[in-house]
C-alpha cells in the first residue's frame, strides 16, 4: 500500500496519531495521500473503521474513496463517515431530527428552490424587491450563516440592514414551518447542535479518533469551526491543502484557515510534498510561473521527473464560434489518434460559455457530458417530479406547492393563489393549510388538488420506491403533459431516467451518508455523566426510503452516477474541475473580462482569486494543455471584444507554441512573454503597460473580418486605446460592449483599477 509512495507521502501517510497539515500543490499525491491514510490506519489497528470520518469536496470524491478503500479492506462502508460537509451533516440531523428541532423528513432546498421561497417571502410581505433583490437577500443569508450568524447575530448599522435582518428572521419562521432547509443551514444547524446538545457532541467526539479532510484551503469559517468541535474529545485532524487552490472565496471560503490550522495546532506536523506525478514539465512550469504573480503565498515548489513534454499549444480565433470549431476539429483528430474521449476535457471560466461548445461537439456526434451545468436533478421535469414527491412527503412544502400546484394546468390562477397565500398568512399555516379557505371555483380547485395529493400517497404509501416514482409520473398527469408536447421526448426520457434513478438507490448504497433503501440507523448516544443510552431518532420510524432519496436528489452535485461509464467528452466550469486530472485540457476564454473574470478586476484579492483558478485549470492537465482564446464573442446577447487574457503574458514564451498566426503582426514582439499586458492585436502597434502607444498612429494595419471599435456620437472608442478621465486618470480601454448609446468600456485605469463606463456618458479624452 506504501510501497508506492515517495518518502514524504510515506511520512505522511503513517504518521503516529496528531494533528497533521500536508501543504501541498497540485498533482504532488494529497487526495492519495489521505485516502491510502485512511486505508492505514484501519490495517494497522490505529483506528477502527467507525472511528473515521472523511471530508471530500464532491460526492464523486466521497465515492471514490469508498471504493478505494474497500478495494484494500473488506469492509461494509456503511458505518464510514465518508462525504462533504453538506452530507454528513445531513446524515447528523437526520439521526438527531428531535434534537435539531426538524421534523425527520426534513425537505432540502437547493438554490433554486431557496430563491424561489425568498422571492415568495418578498411578496407575501410586501418588500420591494427593488430595493431587496431576491439574490441579492439570499447572498445576505447564505452568508451570515456561512459566518455561523442566526439574525441576532448580525451586526446591523443602518436601516437597509436590519430590513435585511428582518428578512432573514421572516425567511428562517418560513423555512421552520415548510419544513425545509437549505444548503447553508445544513451546517449551520449541524454546528448548533453539537455546540448545545453536551450528550451528542461528546457522542461523537469519543466515537471519531481521525477526522480527515481534503481541499481544505476551500473550507469556510463554520466549516472550521464544526471539524474543531467534532475534534474537541482529542480526535486527530489530518487536513490536506493546497493555499494556491483557493477559489470559492467568493462563497465564503477563508484560505486563513490553514494558517489558523497551524496557530490552533501548534503541535502538529506540517509536512510539504514536492513532486508532482500528474503533469509533464512544461504544463508544471507554466503553472508555477503563474502563481508566482500572486503575493502572500505559503510558498512551494513543484517539480517533475517525467520530463518536459510537450509545449502548450495555444490557439487564437476571430469569433466563439470559430474557437468552438477549431476545438471541435482537434477533439476529433485526438480520439482519432486513439485517445479515450473521457481523457479530453474543455475548461470554461463561465458557464454561459458552454452552449457553443456544446453545440460544436453536437453537430459533429461527438459524445460529450456536461458537469455542473444543468444537472439531473435540476431539470425543469424532474424538478416538477420530485415536487411531486416532496408534497407526498411533506404537504407543507410551499415551494413545492408553488411549483406544481398549476402544473399541469388545472385552471387555478394568481388572483386564487393570492387569496390563499392571504389566508396561509392570516392563519399561520402553509398553503396546503389554507385550501379549505379559499371562495368559490378557484378554491374548488385547490381542494381538488390537495385531494390529488392525498390520493396518491395513500396508493404510494406500499409501493417500493421506483414504483412510487412510476405511479406519481402517470398519477400528477406529468407524463400525458409532456406527450403532448412538441420537444416532450428528451423530457418523458429523462423522467423515466429517475424512474432508474430511484431503482438504482434503492438497491444501492449511496454515499450521501444514508443507506439507499432503507431505513437509517438511529445513532444511540451515551450520556457521558450518567452512563444512560438516550434515543437518537425514533426506533421504530426513521427515514422512509423516499425521503431518503429526496434527500439524496437534493444534495447530488453534478456528478450523475447513470452516465458515469460512458466515454464522453467532458465539459465544466474550472471550479467543477478541483481536484480531477485528464490526459488532454482545453482551457478556452482566456480573455481579459471572462478570465480574468470581469467582477474580478476591481479588486488585488479578486485577480488573484482568478489567477489561482488559472492555476488550478492548468494543473488538470497530463500530457498535453490547449489555451484557447476568441477575439470577438457573443455573451449575453451581445458581441464583446476583447483583449487577451494577461494570463497568456504571464506564461514564458518558452512553454507556448502558437498554432495559429499571431495577429496584431509581426516582428514587435508581439509575443505574449514580451508584449505585455497592454497589446493591441488590432493596430498592431505594441503598447506599454497601461496600453500607450511608444510610437505610430492608431490607423488599423492589420484588420479582421470583425472590428474591435464602437462608434459613439462621432468618435470611435478601440480596445487598446489610451483614454483619460477627469476623475479617474489615465487609462486603457480593455474590453467594449454593446453600441451607440449603449456602449460600454472596460477600462483599466492606472490608478484606481479597472471600472466600466458608459461611453455616452462618461467624458473621456484620448490620449
Ligand atoms: P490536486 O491538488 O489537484 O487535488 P493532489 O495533490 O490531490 O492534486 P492526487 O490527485 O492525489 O494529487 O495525485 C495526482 C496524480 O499523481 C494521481 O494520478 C496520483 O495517482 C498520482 N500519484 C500521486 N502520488 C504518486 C506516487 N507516489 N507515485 C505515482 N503516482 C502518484
Ligand atoms: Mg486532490
């Protein structure tokens, strides 16, 4: 099992028990690293199976780390504490619903679901949705609970705020009387119950001896504090991280846990790996030399001894759609040379990037699969199945209600749902409450739709779960709603999909933290003091299979288990792509304003947060790295140009090799290590940093087939073009949208960073 390891992962991997970091860039054996720990530490008696809980990112994660290890042990991983934050604290409230205060079928909103319950909260109470923008509310509650703050808890220092504050009281009385929560409240309320409830916590805290978690660099502040808590019996943690892999800052990540780490485990080892095994040197070198742009880094080396490899390629296009095209060409011509379409990713930093790389992989047959797109249990149809379900469950689900209450259509209108929202309000209940109250036709209908309800979880009540899923399609009218629709075939498939979906967690294990199928054990915990067994959840109740999988719906990220052994070309976001590897990566997009992201350019932390996310996306790679760059795009109904990314010039030209011919001409050194970050691919002229022109005119000398310039009024404003602000300085035009009156510049000032203004509007000099 260790036989295989380099000296440190060795040390690593058998230390005696402590607390541990492994601080360590990418590709250098982490995730390896804690798995084969984990595996150790059971065969050499350090620890029991059942004494061990396991954090991953992803439930893909979680999976594989069952499978390894009962690949190396025997053993039934149904007691193994394995899964993200989101799972097993799942898996704790649902052993310990009473304690928590929820009922046990507790409902899980994604965020979907949440925002439509805020905006539902919003107009039930009157609050201008103007003034509080439903996502913006749910970025307010996420993140106070990602900070581990009920409402009291919140500093208010003006009255916008304690709006806000009351908003989040009004949306935690919702959610406690729909009986649903939220991915946020997972933890939060998994957190209150270890912190207030003495016998579980000390449960708990004597029954895990080695808490393990991977990528912990993208931990947040609750996060932290629930793997402290957990571990306060005398558990040892053992996290491995990579700071220069830090990218969900922006969900409330703190990379400052791992310096934290080793302030609260001052004892502890840190022990730093170096070789990486995943990437040939070329890629290795080309990331290190990015990262080094980055300031305040714990600092590491990578290094390989597999040798330079290739150079990367890079690849630039007029238009998106010629991107997509050329990339569409070489995935052939790889699977051609035999390579398995599995091995091939895309990269993209936005997901709106996707449709005209999906597009160009459709029209030419090639297999592909799309991961944290629109995922399964996402879509339109399922999301109205499980609707469905979720009210056999629980009627009081409003979010729930809201969504199939007229779907199919059953002639109940906005003025009929006002009025029982009105008496839902007046009564204290949910809507499924308020039926009786509602006058007339309209409230004839509601009953007759409560009574659907009912219906069909009696009939469902003895049915195995598929069979459940089966009857509540044909029974909801679902699946005659879609035959009768034009593009209903992908749908009715895929509703028969979770049809398979349900068989297969029915008879499976899944790894959510509950045992498919059955009914979950109750964890009994010992009071510490007295020496009494008190009840966890219900000995006889539990978790009734369909909840189970409601459950299991709700928190499945992405990863579609159905689909996983197809050999299919694999599409993500960078941030889905953490932690996985491919022998071919594409990273398209790389332009000044999508990656570096636009929102990211106001602030230091922000680049920074996009170039470790660079990073990352380079570090997939094995063998062979294609950068890819368009210098038009259609985003958002509208034709962007751009520059190109600064990313590109903080490559060394010794690791690229240009496969299409550089534009903006010849000799000036356009190239990316000399050119600099100002280059104007468009006059052909170089610039300096903040894109002034050393000599020459602007007169295009090497135009395309698309013009980088927007006219407004009688001036023509071009990327690349020195501009100054009266308030702002001076600075470069970097990016230009939309036309006449409605163009936008990016520009990048020198002092005060980068801002976009309306050209119509704003008084800009050329310079
Ligand atoms: P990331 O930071 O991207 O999550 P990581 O540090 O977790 O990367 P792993 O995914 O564990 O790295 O390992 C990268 C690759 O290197 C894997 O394919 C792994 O099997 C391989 N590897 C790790 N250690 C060794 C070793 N000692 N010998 C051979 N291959 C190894
Ligand atoms: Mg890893």
């Amino acid at each position: 099992m260790i036989e295989k390891l380099n000296p440190q992962q060795r040390e690593a991997v058998t230390l005696e028990p402590q607390h541990a970091l492994v601080l360590a860039g990418a590709g250098s054996g982490k995730t390896r690293v804690l798995i084969t720990r984990m595996a150790w530490l059971i065969q050499n008696g350090q620890a029991s199976p059942f004494g061990l809980l396991a954090v991953t990112f992803t439930n893909k994660a979680a999976r594989e780390m069952l499978t390894r290890i009962t690949a190396i042990l025997p053993i039934d991983t149904r007691g193994l504490w394995v899964g993200t934050f989101h799972g097993l604290c799942n898996r704790l409230l649902r052993a310990h619903h009473r304690d928590a205060g929820l009922p046990q079928a507790f409902q899980i909103l994604d965020t979907a679901d949440q925002l439509a319950a805020i905006k539902r909260l919003l107009k039930a109470n009157g609050i201008d949705d103007e003034k509080f923008p439903p996502r913006d509310v749910q970025r307010f509650i996420n993140g106070a609970k990602e900070e581990g703050q009920r409402p009291d808890d919140v500093e208010v220092w003006d009255s916008h705020r304690r709006r806000l504050v009351e908003i989040y009281q009004l949306y935690e009385a919702q959610c406690q009387r729909e009986g649903v929560v939220d991915f946020p409240e997972l933890l939060l309320r998994a957190y209150e119950l270890l912190s207030r409830n003495a016998p579980v916590r000390e449960h708990y805290q004597r029954r895990f001896r080695h808490i393990l978690v991977d990528e912990f660099q993208d931990t947040n502040t609750l996060q932290y504090k629930w793997l402290r808590l957990l571990a306060g019996g005398g558990a040892y943690i053992f996290a491995v991280g990579d700071d220069d892999q830090s990218i969900y800052a922006f969900r409330g990540a703190n990379v400052g846990n791992m310096a934290d780490f080793e302030r609260d485990y001052a004892h502890g080892t840190v022990i730093r790996l170096e070789q990486n095994y995943r990437s040939y040197g070329h890629i290795l070198d080309a990331a290190n030399a990015l990262i080094d742009h980055n300031s305040g880094r714990l600092g590491k080396n990578l290094w390989t001894e597999q040798g330079e490899g290739e150079p990367i390629r890079v690849i630039e296009q007029p238009s998106d759609g010629m991107e997509a095209h050329w990339i569409v060409d070489e995935i052939r011509a790889l699977v051609a040379d035999g390579r398995a379409r599995r091995e091939i990713a895309v990269l993209y930093r936005s997901n709106a990037q996707s449709r005209v790389l999906e597009h160009g992989l459709f029209s030419s047959g090639i297999p592909y699969k799309v991961y944290g797109g629109l995922r399964f249990f996402e879509r339109q149809e399922i999301k109205h199945a499980l609707a469905y379900l979720r009210l056999l469950a629980n009627p009081d689900d409003d979010t729930s209600w809201m969504r199939v209450v007229n779907f199919p259509a059953r002639g109940i209108g906005a003025r009929t749902l006002e009025q029982q929202a009105d008496a839902a309000r007046s009564q204290d209940t949910s809507l499924y409450g308020a039926v009786a109250r509602v006058p007339g036709k309209g409230g004839a209908n509601l009953a007759q739709f409560a009574t659907l309800i009912q219906r069909m979880a009696e009939d469902t009540r003895q049915l195995p779960l598929p069979e459940m899923v089966e009857h509540v399609l044909h029974a909801s009218g679902l699946l005659d709603h879609y035959k009768g629709e034009r593009e209903g075939a992908e749908r009715i498939e895929n509703l028969n999909e979770l049809i398979t979906a349900a068989a297969v967690f029915a008879s499976e294990e899944n790894f959510d933290g509950l045992p498919g199928g059955v009914v979950p054990r109750s964890e009994p915990v010992t009071d510490a003091a007295t020496g009494e067994v008190l009840p966890g959840a219900p000995a006889d109740g539990g978790l009734t299979p369909l909840a189970a999988f409601l459950s299991h719906a709700a928190l499945e990220a992405g990863d579609n288990q159905a689909e996983a052994g197809q050999d299919a070309v694999q599409l993500m976001t960078v941030h889905a792509a953490k932690g996985l590897e491919f022998d071919a990566v594409f990273i398209t997009g790389l332009e000044e304003g999508l990656f570096p992201h636009e929102n990211s350019l106001l602030e230091q932390s922000g680049l920074e947060e996009e170039r470790r996310l660079m990073y990352v996306a380079i570090t997939r790679a094995r063998e062979r790295l294609y950068l890819s760059l368009a210098q038009s795009r259609m985003l958002h109904g509208q034709t962007r140009y751009a520059m190109r990314s600064r990313f590109l010039t903080e490559i060394p030209e010794q690791h690229l090799k240009w496969l299409t011919p550089r534009t903006g001409g010849g000799s000036q050194g356009y190239g990316a290590s000399q050119g600099g970050y100002g280059e104007d691919r468009w006059s052909g002229a170089s610039r300096d940093a903040f894109g002034r022109k050393p000599t020459g005119t602007a007169a295009p000398r090497a135009p395309r087939s698309v013009s980088s310039g927007v006219t407004v009024g009688d001036r023509q404003f071009r990327i690349g073009m020195g501009v100054r602000h009266a308030r702002f300085g001076d600075g470069t035009i970097v990016g230009l949208s939309g036309s006449g009156q409605d163009a936008q510049a990016q520009i990048q000032f020198r002092d005060v960073g980068t801002k976009t203004l309306a050209l119509g509007i704003a008084k800009l000099d050329v310079i």
